[in-house]
C-alpha cells in the first residue's frame, strides 16, 4: 500500500473518530492533554506501519490499542508512581475490555468535563471545541479573535487544571448539569456554525463537522429531556440544517432566504425540528436557542404560504436580546424592522448600537439594505462595500457586490 493510501485512510478514521477515541481515552487516564498526545503517537504509528501491513480490518480499533498502549507507557513514566496509580488500575483492569464493535461514544461527558465550574469559563467553548470535536488551535484562535500562542496557553492550562484538580470523567449529578448546560450548548452551536461555514465555502478537510455537531446536538437532547434548551438547540441546528441545499443554486451562488427554492428544503428536517421545539416549549421555560429556534421556525411558515405576523416576529427579537443581549439579536431586530416595511425604524436600530458595530458584518448588510430602501444610494453603496469587504464567504461577496 502507497504511503497516501495509508495517510488517507488515517485522516478518514480522524474524521469519523478523533472526538470519541479522545473521550474515551481520557475518560481512563483522567488526562485530556495525555489521551492527545497518546491518540498523536498512535496515527504517527500508523502512518509509519500501514504501508507495509496494510489498512487494518477496524481502523478505529487499531488505533485504540496503539493509543491505550502509548497512554500506559506515558502514565508509567510520568515520575510520580503515587499520583499515576489510578489511571494505571484502570488502564490494567480494561486492558481486555476493548469493544469489539462500534467504540462507545463518551463525547458527552468530556463535554460536561470541559465545562466544568473549576475550569475559566474562557476556556469552556474552545476546550470542548478541539478536544471533542477536533478543532486546530489556531482555526479556535481565529474565531474568538486572539492570537494562536494565547489560545495555546489557555488550552494547556484549562487541561492541567482538570488533570490536577481530578476532575471526575463522568456526566454530572443532576443538580450540577444545569450550571454546566450553557457552555456545553454553546460548543455543539459553534461547532455546527463553523462546520457549516466550511461547507458553504467548499472546504471539506474536517469531514462533516456540522452533521457531527447535529448528531451531539440529538444525544444531549435526548439523555436530558427534561431540560427545554438542548431540544431548542436541536431545533435550532435541524431549522438551519434543512435549507443547507438551498443556499446555493447550480452555479454556486449564494441565494438569500427569500429567493431559495422551497422544493430544495429538506422536509424530513423541518418536521423534526418542530417536534423538537414542541417539547422545549412545553416545559414553560424559554431560553435563548429555543427563541432563536422560534425566528427560524417563522420564517419557515411564511416561506411556506403562512401569514407574515411581523410584530410577533418583533416581539421574538425582543425576547432574544434579553436573553442574549448580542450584536447578532439586535441587528436580526433591525432585519426583521425591514422586512415589515420599517426601514426608518430598522435605521434608528442600527445606529443605536455600539463601536463594536464597526467589524460585524451582517450589520453593514442590513444597513445597506435599509439605507437603499430608504433611498440614500450613496449611504447604501458604502454599506454594501463595507459588508463585501468583511464577508469571508465569497459567495456571499459576490451578491453583495452585484447589489453594489
């Protein structure tokens, strides 16, 4: 077997199993950065053996055992005997426990751990992020706008302080989910934004990192449904999800909302995005997901043939921002202010928001599109400039350029 045979059959299984074999890993040496290096060490093998043996029969497996096997020789060596003997009566004790089928998938109680109170809440995202569902530091780095060497820092230290604070690799008591919940929700909805951003722009090297998301979106829903807010989540990803097709037409062009082919949404995922705003709605307590699930399920319905009620549309956007009160809940108030006719009022919405306006691009998308609708071009024309300068999605440039 060719050497790229080899490194494409290892980058697949990293694809379909980095979080798990991680999870799994740490969850037996109570060591995130540990499971890492001994998962790395593990491909580094596999690279070096499967051009000469060949691809084995579970890739999956095989790793498995190079990383339980690298991971017990770091633990060994780790210089303080006293401190690694748990994980080692842990490591010996499942040594013939490896599952012969599908690895169980444990990335739900890494995501808990990641979340931990002990753990700098800066951290939460970014940790669960690339330990569960396999972000580069630097691509984690890019999106909360600090440099990579700081993202890097604060990694290492939110894993050392898991590792020495021995934080429990279980899912949490009842009592101690809920002050835990919000960040790990926000993960899966970071991971499922940026997987679908690297859809749209053609990037596919990370696998399906939006359908991984949408799959931990499914079993936190599911092993907590009394808890309204991962099923608004769930809603929320599965509303997004089903117009995926659609945002592009035939020739790779972006389509807006208004102008997609309602043909091309995926039925199957509205219905089951409904069922799962149904069960968070009845629990009687609104969260920020299971709104913004809401503005998603309207918009759906008027696509679709239903009156357009933009006050209730107002009154989501409201409820939004006091519970979230961000750029993207203020200038959705101001989209939705236009779609209802109120250019004047989307404008004075708009104008109203702080400095950090300036580097947001939706903003200057719906300002360019109020400001023409009221009729200043030249605002308008600067506007839609400003907005095709900080779009990252060329796509998305192109019609903004083309409004231009």
């Amino acid at each position: 077997m060719s050497q790229a045979a080899a490194r494409g059959a290892a980058e697949a299984a990293a694809r379909r199993s980095y979080g798990k074999l991680v999870a799994w890993l740490a969850g037996r040496a109570r060591d995130i950065a540990a499971a890492e290096d001994a998962l790395a060490d593990a491909f580094a093998t596999a690279l070096a053996v499967w051009p000469d043996r060949g691809v084995p029969d579970s890739p999956e497996a095989w790793l498995l055992t190079a990383a339980r096997r690298n991971l017990s020789k770091r633990v060994r060596h780790a210089g303080v005997r006293k401190a690694a003997e748990p994980a080692l009566a842990l490591l010996s004790a499942e040594r013939a426990e490896d599952p012969a089928g599908p690895l169980p998938d444990r990335r739900l109680e890494l995501l808990f751990v990641c979340a931990h109170p002990a753990i700098d809440p800066a951290a939460h995202t970014p940790l669960m992020l690339q330990t569960v569902l396999g972000l580069d530091a630097a691509s984690i780095a890019s999106a909360f706008l600090v440099s990579p060497a700081a993202m890097g820092q604060r990694l290492s230290r939110a894993k050392a302080k898991i590792r020495d604070a021995r934080i429990a690799f279980a899912r949490p008591a009842p009592e101690d989910i809920r002050p835990r919940l919000e960040a790990v929700l926000e993960a899966i909805y970071a991971a499922y934004t940026a997987g679908l951003d690297e859809w749209l722009g053609g990037d596919t090297r990370r696998g399906d990192l939006a359908g991984e998301a949408l799959f931990l979106g499914r079993l936190l829903a599911d092993a907590l449904p009394d808890e309204p807010e991962p099923s608004g989540l769930l809603s929320l990803m599965l509303h997004v999800e089903a117009r995926r097709a659609a945002r592009r037409d035939a020739a790779g062009a972006y389509v807006p909302l208004d102008a997609q082919d309602v043909a091309r949404w995926d039925r199957a995922a509205i219905v089951e995005a409904e069922a799962a705003l149904g069960r968070a709605a009845r629990a009687g307590r609104p969260g920020r997901f299971q709104t913004e699930a809401a503005i998603q399920s309207f918009h759906v319905a008027r696509r679709v043939g239903a009156a357009a009620d933009w006050s209730a549309l107002d009154a989501l956007y409201e409820a939004l921002f006091a519970l979230a009160p961000t750029m993207a809940a203020a200038v959705g108030r101001a989209a939705a202010r236009l779609n209802a006719g109120d250019f004047a009022g989307a404008i004075v919405l708009l104008d109203a928001l702080p400095d950090a306006r300036e580097a947001y691009q939706p903003y200057w998308a719906v300002r360019a599109a109020a400001l023409d609708a009221a009729g200043d071009r030249a605002g308008a024309r600067a506007a839609y400039t400003r907005a095709a300068g900080l779009s990252g999605d060329p796509a998305v440039r192109a019609t903004l350029l083309a409004r231009l």
